[in-house]
C-alpha cells in the first residue's frame, strides 16, 4: 500500500468531482462535486513537497528538517474561500428554486 | 435519444477515467528535482524578521499578506452577497417563523446540559488559539471557526433568532477595514520603530485578532441565514 499517498488520493478526489460536475444534473449535486474538488486539492497541497521525519516549522530548527510551511499558508485562505464558494453557490440555488421551481440545470431529468 | 444519451455518457466517464490516468501518470513520473527557493527563504530566518515563532504565521500575516487582503476581501464578498441576493428578502411575509413553535423544539434536556458546561470552555480555547497563533500551531482562522463553533452550539439550546445580522455585517466591514490598513501601514510602508522586536509581536496578535474576530462574524452570519432563511 505504498502508492496511496496523498497527492495521489488528492488527484483521484479531483478528478471524481470533476465527472460528478459533467455528468450530474442536479444543482446541489454540482455544488458537492465542487467541495469534493476542493477537497482534493487541499489534500495535493497540504501533502507535497513532504520529507519524512520532518517537523512542524514553529521556532527554532534543530536537526530535523522543516515542513514546508509555503503550502499550509495557502490552504490556509483556500479553506475559507472554499467557504464563501460554497455559500454564494447555495444561496444562490435556494433564490433559483424559489424563483423558477427548478432544482436541476435541465426540465429533462435523464 | 436515449442511445446518444448513453454514449456521451461514456465519453465523459472516459474523459475523467483518461484525465486522471495522464495526471497521475505525468505526476509518478516525472525525475527532475526542482529547487525550493521559497521554502528556504521563508524558513531560513523568519523569526528574527517577523517575529512570528510559527512559519505559517510569518507567511501569512508578513510575507505573503496580500493573500490574507484578498481572502477577507472575498470572504466578507461572499456574506453580503448571501444577505443581499436572497428570495427571503423581497418575500419577507411568507416567512415569518412562530416563536412559540422554534422555542424549546425537540431539544433535549441532555444537549441543554452539556452545552451549557462546553459553552465557556469552547470560547476559551478558541480565544487561545487565536492569540497564540504566531508562537503556536494556530492563528486567525482557525480561533475565528472555534468561536463560530460556539455561536452554533448556541443555536442548538437557544433556537430563536434574536442576533442583529445588520450589525454584525457592519463590524464586519469595520474589521475588514482595519485588516487592510494596518498591513498596508505597518509592512508595505513601514511605519515601524527602530526597535521591531516587540511591535512585530503586537502586529501579529493584533493582525490575528482581527482576522479571528473576522472570520467568527463572517462564520456566524452565514450559519445564520442559512438557518432562519435560506432553509425555510
């Protein structure tokens, strides 16, 4: 089981919101496939560039070596960006459904 | 139709099953070793420079900061839009909620309980990781989801809407005010004393209160809305 690491699990969990984003009509499920592609993409970040035995970048650095601390900070704003996307996009639905009575993108559920 | 239907069906299964495969394979096989400039930089001195003890401290709130401008910026964008671009505005009569009927609505007596112990102690720790956050693993964010943690909690023992969301959104935009200018002010200007040991730290407490406050208003609303708008 040593091919399951993180970038690798991050790049499927990518690539499974994306076929969720093409071939799911509902407006909900698409939103989820977009969480789902996020999530991905924190777990390729927060995971590259990773030396194993190294420690966490907080004061002085001893023998061990660092983590890379440029990642975490990245992930850091994309997690609550991923929030507001999250948000917009629901609130968003919610004026659409109550507006027109639909919850898919088409009249045509198959 | 139903046969075109199926096919492209196919084709999209393909394009993902295929777009992976290439991803993944370039990804397993590439050989050449990159140098890691930024890495070094950012850990080669950061405490004498920041007077951050937390690398992801130093890049967030010094040497990147322009990300933390933007994620406020687009965090509290996304709080007014979900207060301004909302049905339950315009249509405000057909969703009245009956206070007897929220009060007390199944709840039960254990939750009451338990949360009524947990309530100080989670605003505690989530006041402690937000002033901690430039010596500790922590910061503005992380304190900021806690507190809203403990608004939400609320939620469950007290269902009543009785915050005003109008003001919250206004100290929101206070706070983001000032999370843009004392950055602008303190890293992009420099307005520092000569001696920066102790100013860097009160920056990065200041900066990290903010950001927490920030992110437990922004948290708050939406969760709020969501609850006694959105989901009516």
């Amino acid at each position: 089981m040593d091919f399951i690491t993180g970038e690798i699990v991050g790049i499927l969990l990518f690539f499974i919101g994306l076929y969720g984003l093409m071939t799911k009509k509902s407006i909900i499920k698409t939103i989820m496939s977009m969480s789902i592609m996020e999530s991905g993409i924190y777990l390729f970040y927060v995971t590259i560039n990773y030396v194993p035995g190294s420690v966490p970048p907080i004061g002085q650095q001893g023998d061990a070596p660092f983590v890379d601390p440029v990642p975490s900070a990245l992930m850091i704003t994309a997690i609550v960006i991923g929030i507001g996307v999250t948000a917009i996009g629901l609130t968003m639905f919610m004026h659409y459904k109550q507006k027109h009575g639909i919850t898919h993108w088409s009249r045509n559920r198959n | 139709m139903t046969e075109t239907h199926k096919i492209i069906d196919i084709v999209r299964i393909l394009f993902a099953v295929l777009g992976a495969f290439v991803v993944l394979f370039l990804f397993l096989n590439h050989a050449e070793q990159i140098d890691t400039p930024l890495f070094d930089y950012f850990t080669s001195d950061f405490i004498a420079e920041t007077g951050a003890q937390n690398s992801v401290a130093a890049i967030y709130l010094n040497y990147r900061v322009f990300d933390t401008l933007f994620e406020a910026l687009m965090l509290m964008v996304s709080v007014m839009e979900v207060i301004n671009v909302s049905w339950a505005n315009k249509h405000a009569e057909q969703y009245r909620y009956e206070e007897d009927e929220l009060n007390r609505k199944n709840n039960s007596e254990i939750v009451i309980r338990m949360v009524g112990i947990i309530y100080p102690f989670v605003i505690l720790i989530g006041l402690y990781v937000i002033i901690n956050g430039h010596v500790s693993p922590g910061g503005g964010f992380q304190g900021g989801a806690i507190l809203a943690t403990a608004l939400i909690t609320r939620y469950l023992v007290y269902p009543n809407f009785d915050l005003d969301l109008h003001v919250l959104e206004k100290i929101e935009k206070l706070l983001f005010l000032s999370i843009v200018t004392t950055p602008v002010l303190y890293v992009f200007m420099q307005l520092q004393p000569a001696n920066t040991d102790l100013s860097n730290q009160i920056y990065m407490i200041l900066m990290n209160s903010l950001i927490g406050l920030k992110v437990f208003s922004g948290l708050s609303i939406i969760f709020y809305r969501f609850v006694f708008y959105e989901g009516r």
